[in-house]
C-alpha cells in the first residue's frame, strides 16, 4: 500500500524548526508559497529535501488584482528559483500533461492520505 503523508508547518518559525520538522517527517517535497521560498529552500536543502515546489498568491487571481500584487512583490528576492531542487507550480502541473495513469480499482480500506498539522493551522 502506498501512502502519502501530508504534514502542514507554520512556516513562521525560524529555519532550524522548519528544517527539524523536514527531518522527523522524512520530507522528500515541500510545496511553498513564493513569499515563503527563500526560507523553506534553506530548511529544506539542510534536511535533505528532493524536491520543493513553489506558487505565487498571483496564481489563479484576476488579472488586475494579479499586476497589484506583481507590483508589490517586484523587489522580493526569488533567488531561491535558482535552485536546482526548486520547481515552480506551473511547471509542475506541465510536467504531468499527457501522462497515462492507469485506473486501479479502489478499496475503500485502503489509507491514500494522511493529513497531519503541527497543531497550529
């Protein structure tokens, strides 16, 4: 049985907490907001992390309301894209077009997702 483990963080801690939390979980993908990335990325490399995935608050606004945001995130550092680990959302939802998934039968006693919080959000 595959099973994927979902762990929530209140990314407001400091780094070595994010990174303590990478470890204990075992994290293999972080999925960040951009606001957040700088930070995440740090933690994450340190906790040996494959993958992060990052999204803008842009994403999916209107396109006014997007440009107001764009205008005010202009000057934030987004250096952490540099990084090799680091894939941005639409990027990510690309790279999943045209894959042939197979159907597989379902079994309503088998565990897909566990959804966990540090007891924060």
């Amino acid at each position: 049985m595959k099973v994927l483990f979902i762990n929530v963080v209140y990314v407001i801690n400091f780094n070595k907490d994010l990174q303590v939390y990478f470890e204990d979980a075992s994290s293999k993908v972080v999925v960040t907001l951009e606001v957040f990335g700088e930070k995440v990325c740090e933690a994450a490399k340190k906790a040996g992390v494959k993958n992060v995935i990052s999204f803008s608050l842009g994403e999916g606004m209107p396109a006014l309301t997007r440009l107001g945001l764009n205008l005010k995130m202009r000057n934030m550092n987004k250096s952490f894209k540099d990084e090799q680990f680091v894939t941005e959302w639409k990027d990510f939802i690309k790279s999943g077009e045209n894959q042939n998934i197979s159907q597989r039968e379902k079994d309503a006693k088998e565990l897909c997702v566990l959804g966990h919080t540090g007891g924060t959000t």
